[in-house]
C-alpha cells in the first residue's frame, strides 16, 4: 500500500473518529489483525509499552520478524518525497548515509542516478545486508560505526519515529554529518494504538525541530510528512 494511502488513512482514523473509539482496544484490534496479517497482534498493539522493556537484542528480533503491509512495501516514502530527496543526493559531493534504510531501496534509487557515488547503510534489521548497491552495517541509530562527520549527506527516512532514547540518535545523525541532514517522519498526533511501531510523534513542526536544534533548516509538509533538510555546513539549494 502506497504511503500516500496509508497517511490518507491514517488522517481519516485520528481526525474523523471519535476519540473514545479511537483510543479503544476493541475498535482498533480488528485494523491491527489485518495490517499485521494476524500475527502478533497483542506485541503490536502494545508495543509502546513492551519496547520499554525490551534489549536491544529482543527489538532486532522483533523487526527482524516483523510481517506488516508498511514493512512488506518497497518503501514508506511518498513519489514526490522520493524525487526531492534524489535531488538532494545527486547535489552531494561526498559520502551519503542512509540511516534506517531497510532493504536500501532508497539508496539503491540514488545509485541508479549516479553509479559513482559512495553509498552506505545501515539498520537495526539486516535486512540490506546483501545488496550490492552500499556497504551495509547492522546497527542501531543510537550508536553510529563511523567517525564525525563522515558524511557529505545523512538520510534518515521513517525511522527517527521509532527511536528510543530519541535524543541519542538524533546526536549521532548530527555528528556523522558534516553537511546536510535530511530527515522526514510523519506528522502525526500521540495515541496508544498506532498500525506501526512509532513512539515519537511530531504533530507540531516545533515538535520535530526543537528536538533537532540546528539554527540553519527548512522543513515543510510532503504528502503528510515532515520533510526536513538542516544544514550543519554548507547549505544545499532549497528543494
């Protein structure tokens, strides 16, 4: 299913419901069993609570295993914020990261656009781990394996949503940058039952930017995500 169907319905569930349903285990179990495929039902709809008490070997397991029509998808990015972000990378004049790159769909689009480019990835799930496109690391955001400022371009696409602790993987996205930084997650609003793994929520554009603290960014709306770009050296050209 297309991003742009599932913020579509994501809009209709949090703002045309009622909240009382909203927020009732027995009006979202059913969308749960269908977009988790019947599996696990009860890990997913908890998940905000258990991932607290989880290792870090027991999340890898989990979206190792996971069977979801979001995970299953080519990738949780919208066309047009695809094609702003190929913009990006093929301005770059050195190394780009992709940080939670899945299966390395994304990084495998910017080596289509450009065979020379140095491409790396890396995810909490091997899942890329075989691609030929990038040199893959398994890893979680919190602990980056590269040195400062590594990276010419850091991609970091659905994935900062998912992040516990939050403001550790936002300091190693920052330090392995040492230009531009582009960020995109959803804009949504907090409730317990979510068909996805998030346990950040960005409703607000100052949700998102005062957790990121660059004096130099824009960030706008795409297809009802925050589309972020912070520039930490020199400015790439507005998209």
């Amino acid at each position: 299913m297309k991003r742009e169907w599932t913020n579509a319905i994501r809009s209709i569930l949090d703002n045309y419901v009622p909240r009382r349903w909203r927020n009732a285990s027995w009006f979202m179990r059913p969308l749960f069993f269908l977009a988790y495929r019947g599996r696990n039902i009860h890990s997913a709809m908890h998940f905000k609570t258990l991932v607290k008490t989880w290792t870090p070997d027991e999340l890898t397991a989990y979206y190792q295993q996971l069977n979801s029509i979001s995970r299953n998808r080519k990738t949780d990015n919208s066309q047009k914020t695809i094609e702003k972000i190929l913009a990006i990378a093929l301005a770059s004049k050195g190394p780009i990261l992709d940080a939670g790159c899945g299966t390395g769909y994304l990084l495998s689009l910017i080596s289509d656009q450009n065979k020379t480019a140095s491409l790396y990835g890396c995810d909490i799930a091997a899942v890329g781990h075989q691609h030929k496109a990038f040199a893959f690391e398994q890893c979680d955001l919190a602990a980056l394996p590269y040195p400062d400022k590594f990276f010419d371009l850091v991609i970091s696409t659905h994935t900062i949503e998912h992040i516990l602790p939050l403001e550790k993987a936002i300091s190693e996205l920052k330090r392995v940058c040492r230009n531009t930084l582009v960020l995109v997650t959803p804009r949504q609003q907090y409730f317990y039952y979510t068909l996805d793994e998030h346990v950040n929520f960005f409703e607000k554009e100052t949700d998102l930017t005062e957790k990121l603290l660059l004096a130099n960014y824009d960030c706008s709306v795409v297809d009802g995500d925050w589309f972020y770009i912070g520039y930490l050296g020199q400015p790439t050209t507005l998209i």
